[in-house]
C-alpha cells in the first residue's frame, strides 16, 4: 500500500461546516474545530498541507466548562509595557467578547507556525445563532 501525500496544488475545494456550540465542552469542541480546520478528518491528510475546510461556530455565549473554570479561568493580555498586565476570568469574557473564548481554545490546539496562521483564518465564530454564510451552504460538523 503506498503512502500518498497531497500537494498544495491538488487540494480539492474547501468544503463549509457548522457547528452549533451551546451546551458542549469548550475542550472537546475545540478538538473537533482544530482538526476539521487542519483536514485530520480526511483520509488525504498531509501535515504539511492546509487541506482543511472553513468552520462556523455558531452560539459560543452558550458554550459549556467544567468545574470551577467560570470563576477560576483567567485570560492574560500584556501591552509590552512595565506593570500593563491585565488579567480577565472566562466569565467576565464571556460576557463582552464571547468569540475570543473559542477562538483562544482553538488556537492552542493548532501547532506554531505559519500554516496554522492560515487555518486559524478559516475559523468564523459568532455569539448567536445568526451567520451571514449560508451561502456557502455549510455542512454540520458532528461533535
């Protein structure tokens, strides 16, 4: 059996999918979004290609934590300058950017390095129910 990897030029069409984040784990939800956007759910997977398709998440106010995470998860952002650290809990992120949540998530289920920069620009997630890609006639993602 020969080992066939995909090139850059014969990666077929990106396909659309959605997801519908209320009431799942962030965690889990993560996995499945980071290996639909890199193609590991396809049988031409190629570590070295960007043969993934595009990802909807729609509801992601409504996604789900264990534990004390709510309370205890803390998001730090740092301005390069002294003393200008800020640090802010899942829920008050949840409350004013509830996107950043799934997005951080994802991200750091990605590798580092350009390739993932460009998947990671396929990932398109909303707070509600409303999206403005059914044109794209997205299929659903089974989480």
């Amino acid at each position: 059996m020969k080992t066939t990897l995909v090139r850059k030029e014969d990666v077929q069409h990106k396909a659309w999918r959605i997801v519908d984040a209320a009431g799942v784990v962030l965690g889990k939800l993560a996995v499945k979004v980071a290996d639909a956007l890199r193609g590991k759910d396809k049988p031409t997977f190629t570590p070295h290609v960007d043969n993934g398709d595009f990802v909807i998440v729609i509801n992601a106010d409504k996604v789900k934590v264990t534990g004390k995470k709510e309370e205890d998860k803390k998001y730090m952002f740092y301005s390069m300058y002294v003393g200008n650290e800020r640090r802010t809990s899942l829920k008050k992120m949840r409350e004013h950017r509830p996107e950043f949540i799934i997005e951080h998530a994802v991200k750091g289920m990605l590798q580092k390095n350009r390739l993932a920069n460009a998947m990671i620009r396929k990932l398109r997630v909303y707070a509600g129910t409303e999206h403005p890609h059914s044109a794209q006639q997205p299929k659903p993602l089974v989480i």
